[in-house]
C-alpha cells in the first residue's frame, strides 16, 4: 500500500484528503500543519509520496520541496496549491515535483494526480499548462531541437496542454479525428506518458512544447 505524508495548514482540507485517500486505498501515515514539521514528518516516516501545499506556514512549500527533493531516497512530490499565478507555478516547477494539482479541482482528480504519481508517472493540472507555456518561449532552440517530437506533434501537444480536446484539435489543425489520435498514440510512445497529463507535464519540464 503506498505511504502517504500530508502537509497542509487547513484542517479541513487536510481531513478531506486524507478520508479521499484512505477511501481511494492509500495509507496515510502521517499529516503536519506546516513546513517545519512537514520536513520532520517526512524524513521521520519515509513515505512513499509526500502532498504539499505550496502556502504552508514555517517553511513554504516550495522550500520544503527543494529540500525534501535532495533527502536521499526522496518521495515523489504532489504539491498543492489555489493559486495558478505564473510566478507562483514557475517556481514550483523549478524544484521539480512530480505532479501540480490546484485544490479547487473535485477530490477525485486530486487522488487521480496521486493514483498516477504512484504508479511512477506525473501529473500537471491543465488550468496552469497556458501560464507555463507563455514562459517556455525563453527555451533555447538546443533544447528543442532534441525534442523527439515532429513539429506536427509539438503542435498538438502544445493545443492538449491548452485544454483543448481531439475534435477542437481536429478542427483548428484541418485533420480528422484518426489523425489526431495517431500523432497522440505516438506522443505517449515517443514520451513513455502513461496519459494526456502525463505527456504534457514530461513535455513541458523538458522544454519540448512552447
């Protein structure tokens, strides 16, 4: 069963969590209120994955996720936020968590994010993809150009992290809907992405879509 640390300040979000995730068959082994004793907690109980809120108190949730990257044997990292500023997602992408969920998305998408961290994959909320994707124009074209996506896939990608679905795709490419699934199949082959998600987090962490 896989081990869970919960840091987060409001005890009413942290108890729907924690009753979501239980429900959903995670163990919950320990919880914390803010960042001091989040790092304490994690270190203390080794959990499989830690959920952080980026607006913890003691020692924000970026700080404390750059520090819980560098333990030896880290746990993968969900983090937690209401706020999608771009300032506020930049920074939590530099210090490279394993799935960025925003807490006003239903209960279930949230465990989803965790489901998928679980099974070795990454999750980033699509209502942030377009903040991100205005900043990734400073990508340097070294870095695109050992992107193994075709231009054509980069493209689609690029409209999947807008939130578009495959028949806007179609539509606004003048493709038909097999087409757009095909250059998706070999997205998620090319990228080794278990989901949509998955692909967009991998491709926007990588500077592959701008």
């Amino acid at each position: 069963m896989t081990r869970i640390v919960i840091v987060e300040d409001h005890a009413l979000i942290r108890t729907g969590l924690r009753t979501s995730l239980r429900n959903s068959g995670f163990d919950v082994v320990g919880e914390a209120a803010d960042g001091i004793e989040g790092l304490a907690a994690i270190i203390e109980l080794k959990p499989d994955i830690a959920v952080i809120d980026l607006g913890i108190p003691g020692k924000d949730g970026v700080t404390l996720t750059r520090e819980v990257k560098a333990l030896d044997d880290p746990p993968r990292v969900v983090v937690l936020t209401m706020r999608e500023e771009e300032a506020v997602v930049q920074a939590a992408l530099r210090v490279g968590p394993d799935a960025y969920c925003v807490k006003s998305s239903p209960p279930g998408t949230i465990v989803d994010a965790i489901r998928t961290v679980a099974a070795g994959g990454a999750y980033f909320d699509p209502r942030v993809a377009g903040v991100v994707l205005s900043q990734l124009s400073g990508v340097t074209g070294d870095r695109l150009e050992d992107s193994p996506l075709t231009p054509r896939e980069t493209e689609i990608l690029s409209l999947i992290a807008e939130g578009a679905a495959n028949g806007e795709i179609a539509e606004r490419l003048y493709v038909s809907l097999g087409t757009v699934k095909t250059h998706i199949a070999e997205i998620m082959h090319k990228l080794a992405a278990s989901d949509r998600a998955n692909a967009t987090a991998i491709a926007l962490r990588s500077g592959y879509i701008c």
